[in-house]
C-alpha cells in the first residue's frame, strides 16, 4: 500500500488496477449503510475496518464511519479505500486454488492486514500527542491511574489488554479518549 493512488492503469508500484467502484456510494459508510450493501448487492463478503466516529471526519453525525471495505466478489477479495473520486481498489487479490482457499479467507487476511496497519498508525499518532498533552490514563476497569507525565502511552495499553483482555482497538479507544479529553 502507498499513498493515494494514480487511477487507471495498473500500477507500476504494487500491480493493482487501482480504479473506482462506481457502485458503491462515494461517502463514508456507517454500520448500517455497510449491512445495506451487503444485502444490496452480490458481494460474497462486506466488512467494513478502522472505523471512527463522523465526528472526526468532521460529518454531522456522531455515528461511527468506515473508509475501509474489503469484499468479496465470486472470484476475488477486494480492500477499497475512500478518496475523493469514491471508493478504489487498493488490494485486489484471488485465493490460491492449490490450498483450497476461498475468497473470504482472503478477505479476511486481507481485513486483519488492513486493520492492523492502521492501528500502529493510530497509536503513533496517539503516543506523539500524549507526550505533549500529559493526559490521564484513568482505567475505566480498575483503580489504575497514570499520567503522561507518569508513564508512557505504551504502558497504559499494555494494562488494559493485559490486566482486562481489552481487543488492541478497544484499548486504543480507551486511550483516544483520554488524549482528547487532555486538550
Ligand atoms: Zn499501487
Ligand atoms: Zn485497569
């Protein structure tokens, strides 16, 4: 993956055909407008990842957004990402045959690939600000109280998904909060 991609011809950087479903609405999608299309339509597999409240988009509404899809198609999964023009095709993969894969274990390698990706890219984000913030790190589980100036960002996560089994993206929510309310 790279940044914004050149539409049209395949590209010269990763060999994806990187070009707009015209299909699908070019908006972010909320929770029910993603159940919509994969009731509308015949995508074998619809998931949408990294989602964010609208908020943050700077959207009226509050309810939670995706800029990241990955679908299935009968042959081939798909991760499209939202740009200006709508959504492009980023990755665009088939499932080995000889291995007995179908298209939604790619989908799904593709989701946690995708996923993840924008989770370090959050915590780095996060751990910047935090260092300049001083925020507090108050658990929401237990007494567990901490500053920014007491311990790093890093340890606060560590509580949470070690002490209470918090997903990462659920601890890093916990820790988004704190550094928004730190400002
Ligand atoms: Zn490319
Ligand atoms: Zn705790």
């Amino acid at each position: 993956m790279h940044d914004e991609p050149d539409l049209g011809e395949v590209c010269p950087e990763c060999g994806t055909h990187h070009r707009v479903i015209e299909s699908i609405p070019a908006q972010p999608l909320t929770q029910s407008l993603v159940e919509e299309l994969r009731e509308s339509t015949n995508f074998t597999f619809v998931r949408g990842t990294n989602w964010i409240s609208g908020k943050n988009l700077g959207l009226s509404t509050d309810q939670e957004v995706t800029e990241d899809l990955i679908i299935g198609t009968q042959t081939k999964a798909l991760y499209l990402k939202l740009y200006e023009p709508g959504w492009v095709v980023e990755i665009e993969e088939k499932p080995f045959e000889d291995e007995d894969e179908t298209v939604e274990d790619v989908a799904q390698e593709i989701l946690l690939f995708v996923s993840h990706d924008r989770e370090e890219l959050l915590f780095e984000m996060l751990e910047i600000i935090s260092t300049e913030l001083d925020p507090t790190y108050d658990c929401p589980e237990c007494d567990y109280l901490e500053t920014g100036g007491s311990t790093l960002a890093r340890n606060f996560l560590f509580h949470l998904t070690e002490s209470h089994n918090y997903t990462g993206e659920k601890a890093l929510s916990v820790l988004e909060e704190c550094t928004l309310d730190a400002e």
